[in-house]
C-alpha cells in the first residue's frame, strides 16, 4: 500500500466545482488584486478567528514581515522566537530590520518554553513571536503576561494553527498580531501563496493596511515606505469556499490524530505528541518522537508510507544566522527535536485503511 503524506488532488474532489464557479466569477468581474473577494474574505477569516480585524496580504511570510514592521520593530531591536519553526518566522525578523533572539522551547508542545524568556529579555526586546507548532497554540497565558510586565508587543505565528485553540481563546485573538499562511499544503490552503494578519486594534489594522500597500493609506500618498504584499482575489475566492469545510477537514485530522493515539501509545521507544490542558490541537502535522527516528524514516518510506522530517537543522544553527553567535548545544530540547521527530499522514483523507497500515508499519518496526 502507497499513503501519501499529503495529497491534495484527493481534497480536490469536495470543492472543485466550487472553486471554479468561484474563480469564474473573479475572472468576469476582472477585480483581480484585493476588492470584494477579498474583503469578504477577510471577515469570514476574523469571524472565524473571533477577532475583529483582518488584512489579507501575499503570504505567511509577509504577514511575519508587516506584523513585526506595524509594531514599530527596526535598527536590530530584539525579537524572541523559538528555534524550532519553518526558517519564515525568524527570516521575518532579520527582513523587518529586527535582530532574532533564540529561546528554547517545551519538550511536549515543541513551542517556545514561556518559563525561560525572561532571562532572554535585554533594553532591546521589542516583541515576543512564539509559534503555535503543528497546529497546538504557544502558552499564551504565560506569554502575554510577560510580554505584559516588560511592554512588549506580541505576534503569534499562526501560520500552522488557523483554528486551534488555547483556553478557549482562537489563535490569531490573543497576541497584539496574529499571521497565517495558505499556502496549498496547509489546513487552509489555497492555489497558490496568500496570508493574512488578525489584529484587535484598529490602529494596527490601518497600519498593516498601509503597510502591505506601499505603506500609503491614500493612492499616491505614502507616509512610510511600505512593500507590495497584497492578496490576489483568486486566492481569496477560493480560500472562501474551503473555509466553509474546514471545520469538517479539522474533525477529520483529530479523528485521525486520537486514532494514532491510541493505537501508538505506550510502545517503547516512541512517543505520540501530547496535548496541553484546554488546547485544541488541529494537527496541521502529526508528529511522532522516536529514539531510532532516521531508521524508522526509511522503514516507513521503503513501505509506502509517507512522511516527513520538520526540521531537521534548528535555526540558530542555520549558516545564515552564524554571525547571531549561537553554538550547537544551547538549546538542547529543539535540537534533539530536529534529531528525533517525524511526521506521518493526519490529513482529513487518509482512509481507514490507510491509518491502519500506518499503525501497523510502525509497530513492525518496533516488533509490537
Ligand atoms: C510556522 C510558519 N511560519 C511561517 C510560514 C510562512 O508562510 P508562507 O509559506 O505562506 O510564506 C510557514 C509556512 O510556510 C510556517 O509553517
């Protein structure tokens, strides 16, 4: 048997007649660059969200980059950041004129560990950007209060967690910005690139607004330079019609994830990802912690099982960031992470049949 990691022609099936009327419409209307479809988006997104304002810009990058840029980041000021993220988060910063600073993160959650910011925060510290990994929000409790008691801004890397949930509270709702990507492989994906940013404040909402448009709130009237970040309507359009199934496809990526639970639990030598108290995991990934991980990787590929190592190099020891000074041993939880983690098929697509060959592979593997 053959199980893709990921294989969005499967999705397809559910929208495609949607999403073509939906497109059709945009290319009659010829509004192809921000407009209604946008707009609309954008509330449906904030609805979703539970917050008031969304701004729709080019990618979940950019996002990161007009976040940090709206809450005033420049001449290497200090953003904190986990090391165990996709490269984006912390090439934001060093794009927004911010300088990275690295904190480790939780062995469980694999987020930024909140217990060891403070000794990170220096008079340059402008911004705390956790990320809420795989799809389980960041300790935003924790977070805000530091962020609190220090003035600092927050900006919550959502790009993995559109509808997951901490206490109750949606990602995106809880730091002063929140990002999100749709990039096709992600739990909302669209045709292409495409992101948006949340925001509660009015203020910040007008400020991304300018910002991802030549920073001008006017046509022709710049008060900052600002960067061509905006969302093509065909993306918003699209991305409309799979939110409407989003919840469903969510439903179908816990079912699979409380399946893997239960039927990996408990063997020696792997261990399934733990889910914090009052935190709605949507499972952007699934990722399994195992002791002999690069042998398990070929074992499951050789079967026909697909998956994926994320991230196999921490990012303070990226080459980019060597002039940053970080050294390999300083932030031992991300590094053993990127050594010992895998990834294995959560998409609301894999069939019955599918998870339980995954199972069963992995448990060959450890002779259970
Ligand atoms: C945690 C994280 N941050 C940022 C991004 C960047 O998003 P994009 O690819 O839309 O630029 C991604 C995904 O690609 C991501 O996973």
């Amino acid at each position: 048997m053959q199980v893709p990691l990921l294989d969005l022609r499967r999705q397809l099936k559910s929208y495609r007649d949607d999403a073509l009327a939906a497109i059709t419409c945009v290319v009659d209307e010829q509004s192809c660059v921000l407009g209604p479809h946008v707009q609309r988006f954008e509330e449906e997104i904030a609805t979703y969200c539970g917050v008031p304002h969304v701004v729709g810009c080019a990618s979940g990058t950019d996002a990161l980059l007009l976040a940090l840029r709206a809450l005033g980041v420049n001449d290497g000021e200090e953003v904190v950041t986990t090391p165990y993220t996709f490269f984006a988060t912390a090439g934001a910063i060093v794009n927004a004129r911010g300088r990275p600073v690295f904190v480790d993160i939780e062995r469980d959650s694999f987020n930024l560990d909140a217990t060891q910011i403070e000794d990170a925060l220096t008079a340059e510290t402008r911004v705390l950007l956790p990320v809420h990994l795989y799809g389980q929000c960041a300790d935003m409790g924790a977070l805000n209060a530091i962020a609190k008691a220090h003035g600092l801004g927050v900006v919550e890397d959502a790009a993995q967690a559109l509808g997951a949930e901490d206490q109750g509270r949606r990602a995106g709702s809880m730091g002063d910005i929140g990002t999100f990507s749709f990039y096709p492989s992600k739990n909302l994906g669209g045709f292409g690139d495409g992101g948006v940013m949340s925001t509660r404040d009015e203020a910040l909402e007008a400020r991304l607004r300018a910002l991802r448009n030549h920073g001008g709130s006017r046509q022709y009237f710049h008060d900052e330079v600002g960067w061509n970040s905006r969302l093509d309507a065909i993306q918003a359009a699209v991305l409309s019609v799979k939110l409407k199934l989003l919840e469903g496809w969510t439903a179908g990526r816990r079912a699979n994830a409380a399946f893997y639970d239960e039927a990996l639990g408990g063997i020696d030598g792997l261990t399934t990802p733990p889910v914090g108290t009052g935190k709605r995991h949507i499972y952007n990934q699934y990722i399994v912690r195992s002791t002999r991980r690069d042998e398990l990787l070929t074992h499951l590929r050789d079967k026909g099982v697909g998956c994926a190592i994320y991230y196999p190099l921490s990012l303070h020891l990226q080459p980019c960031f060597a002039a940053l000074g970080y050294r390999e041993g300083q932030f031992p939880e991300s590094e053993e992470a990127s050594k010992t983690t895998l990834s294995i098929p959560v998409n609301p697509d894999v069939t019955d049949a599918e998870r339980a060959y995954v199972v069963e592979t992995i448990r060959a593997f450890h002779g259970v």
